[in-house]
C-alpha cells in the first residue's frame, strides 16, 4: 500500500484495508503510509522510498495508493527509471497518481490502472459493483454504452487509452513525462473545476500539440466544486466546446472523483463507436497472464 501523495485519513485507511483483506489479500504497508509533513504523505525522500520498497519486494504483485491528493510529481527525481523495468508491477489509483502514471508509462512502458483508491472509494461503505478485481486479474473491463445525449461527436476510432486527471494532464506540459495523443484514445476527469479553468486547461493541451493527432475522447466524472457551477452547466459547456471535434467525443464516463469508479487500463487498446448513442470497448486486457504449461 503505497502514498506518494496526500496524507492519508486514518479511519479511512482502517477501513479500506479492512476491505481488502476481508478479500482475502494480504497487504504491504509503505514506511511512510501513515506519516504527514503538511500536506503530503511524509518527505519527498520519505515517499519516494516507501514506494520503492515495494517496488523491490519480489512478493508484492501490485501496487495499490491510498489516495491521491498532490505530490506524487516531486518525488520522480529520486526514482530509477531502470529499477520500473527490472521490477514491473499493477499499479492501481486516479487523481494525483496521474503523474505518476505518466512517469511509469513513459520510463518503463507500463500498463496502469485508473480505479478505486484504497482510502477513499474502497473505504467507502456505499460503493458498490467495483470491476478493479476482474480487471487486475486479466479481464477485459466489460464494455460501456453512451446514452445518446453523452455522444458529443460522432465517430469511430481505435487506439491506446491515455489519460487521468484534466489538471494533472495540464501539468505536465513542457515535462518529460508529456504524453502525446497522437493515435491514442484520451480520458480524462476532473473535480472542483468551472467551465472556464476546464476550458484552460483544454486549451492549454490543445496549445501544446498535445491533441495533436489525437484519434477520440472519452470524458469522464466532471463535479463542479461546493457552489460553483451546477453539472448542468458543465454539461452544456461540453457540448458546446466538442460539437465540432474532428473526432468522437463522449461524456459521462463513470470513472474518476465520483461514486464506484470503473477501472481503465491506460496503455491498453480500446475502441470508441459513437452514433446514436454509442460504446466504448476494451478488445484487449491490461495485465497480460502467463500461458498455462
């Protein structure tokens, strides 16, 4: 269990890891996961070596964060590229682990998950129907349909799943760690955010060359913050920014800051179909089993 971000609340911890091994798993803490220096998980050094040891621990499958929150970025400077390659692990979390996510696709070519984290969704007691199990354990996520009110442009496309958090994404600009979504299938969420600072940071990625190229888009859980603009109006600020997209766009994608987050492999191939409606399919699984002997 790693927190390379925020400082994680305790209760929520207790409870989310009693989630997990009432599952049956057994779990590894990080030095540093119950520890706070301000408004991070410990030190940047302290971080940064919770995580690699369990990188390093050859009975630790995957790699699971407690939150997210922000810091995750200032820790890659004190992380080995090689040492991602030489020990290859799942690693499952959103939010703030976007950057994260981004460093690990880019210095070690890894698949990542974008689902549930162990402090705040798997802690919580009304989430339900949560897919990460199915899907870490070599499923393909099941395919989701667009009503046709979420079908913002229409199209077909097919490509790697790139993506996370709109801010995070933003952020990385002018980074090592910038994606480019040339040929790719962006996701992308957010909470806290009105039109304009979405449309900021839209525009920004757009500056960037980042859409460049790009192939389509699928939006996700977009919460306004405490009395700010109402969902509705993000809604029609979505369809106004996408209606003439060269690409499919669709919205409302049940995944991100809202309830039972669905699990994305980022990395893997999916298939975005959108007419009347439409659906987003996964034709290949993110974790790659070894054959039977």
């Amino acid at each position: 269990m790693a927190a390379v971000s925020g400082p994680v609340d305790l209760a929520k911890l207790e409870r989310g890891l009693a989630y997990l091994r009432g599952r049956g798993y057994r779990v590894r803490e990080a030095s540093n996961l119950r520890a706070r220096d301000g408004f991070l998980a410990g030190r940047d050094a302290e971080r940064a070596a919770g995580y690699r040891q369990l990188l390093e621990d050859p009975a630790v499958d995957a790699v699971f964060f407690a939150r997210g929150g922000y810091g995750s970025s200032r820790i890659f400077k004190l992380l080995d590229g090689e040492g991602l390659r030489v020990h290859p692990k799942i690693h499952l979390g959103s939010s703030d682990l976007t950057a994260l996510f981004a460093y690990l696709r880019r210095h070690g070519d890894l698949v990542t998950f974008y689902g549930p984290m162990v402090s705040t969704d798997m802690a919580d007691p009304s989430a339900s129907g949560l897919d990460w199990e199915r899907v870490l354990a070599g499923g393909a996520p099941e395919p989701y349909r667009f009503s046709v009110s979420d079908v913002l442009s229409p199209g077909t496309a097919e490509g790697p799943l790139l993506g996370g958090c709109l801010s995070l994404l933003a952020s990385l600009c002018g980074t090592d760690e910038a994606f480019s979504g040339s040929g790719a299938i962006l996701f992308w969420e957010d909470v806290g955010e009105e039109p304009y600072r979405l449309d900021r940071l839209l525009t920004q990625l757009e500056r960037s060359d980042t859409l460049t190229g790009l192939r389509g888009m699928v939006i996700g859980s977009v919460l306004p913050g405490v009395g700010s603009d109402s969902p509705d109006r993000i809604r029609e600020y979505l369809r106004r920014r996408f209606r003439d997209a060269p690409y499919p766009v669709a919205m409302s994608f049940p995944a991100g800051h809202c309830p039972s987050p669905r699990t994305l492999p980022l990395g893997a191939r999916v298939r975005l179909e959108l007419a009347e409606g439409g659906a987003l399919t996964f034709p290949e699984a993110g974790v790659s089993l070894p054959a039977s002997p």
